[in-house]
C-alpha cells in the first residue's frame, strides 16, 4: 500500500521538509529535500529508523547515584524501550572512567554503551 510520509530532514542545518512517498519500507519517490543527503535520511528514516541515545545508569559508591551513559551508534529506534529497561537494571561500581565500556554490543546490535563522563568514588 502506498503512502506518504512527511519527516524534517536533521542531515544538515537546513531543515527541509520532506514528503515521501513509499510502499511499507520501500522509498518510491522524495520531494522538498535542496540536498542529496535528504533522499539518503528518508530511506533510512522509512527503511530502519535509528537515534542516538544518552541517559544514566545507577552508581553504587559513586559521588553522585548517577552515571550519564551514551550509545556509540545510532540504536534502532522500535527496540529504545527494550534498551533503557536493560540499562535501568545496571549498577555500576564507582569509580567509573570516561568511555568506560557500560553495555557491550545492546540487545545483539553491535551498539555499545558507554559512560560519558568519569565519577570518583566518595
């Protein structure tokens, strides 16, 4: 069945609105986009949405209870519930480095999970 979408390209600063016509995943025609990159964010946005992901994860002994913690890739977006319970059951020992490696490969995505800031311990 065909449909159309309207989506706000993010690829650059200029924000195009986009109007894409598709068939269930497949990408049939893009308008309003100034910019290839625009055709390229409307057939990932249709095909397998993705966003970055930042939020935080409990310290046990920490400064502070909590770590912020970031997804080294894009993470597929219908799976973010599924990703954030998996990190609210976490709890990291203080102290936590930079980068430290928190969740390796989420969810069998090839996706890490790192923290994105270094906590001593109190």
């Amino acid at each position: 069945m065909v449909e159309k979408t309207n989506l706000i390209c993010v690829s650059c600063p200029m924000g195009c609105t986009l109007e894409v016509t598709h068939d269930g995943k497949t990408v049939l025609e893009t308008t309003g986009n100034t910019c290839k990159r625009g055709l390229s964010y409307a057939k990932a946005e249709i095909s397998d949405p993705r966003r970055m992901i930042a939020t935080t994860v409990r310290v046990r002994g920490g400064e502070h209870p909590l770590v912020p913690v970031y997804t080294t890739a894009p993470f597929p977006k219908p799976r973010i519930r599924e990703l954030l319970d998996q990190l609210r059951a976490i709890e990291l020992d203080a102290p936590v480095q930079l980068d430290q490696p928190v969740l390796t490969n989420a969810l069998g995505t090839g996706v890490d999970v790192r923290a994105s800031r270094k906590l001593a311990a109190a």
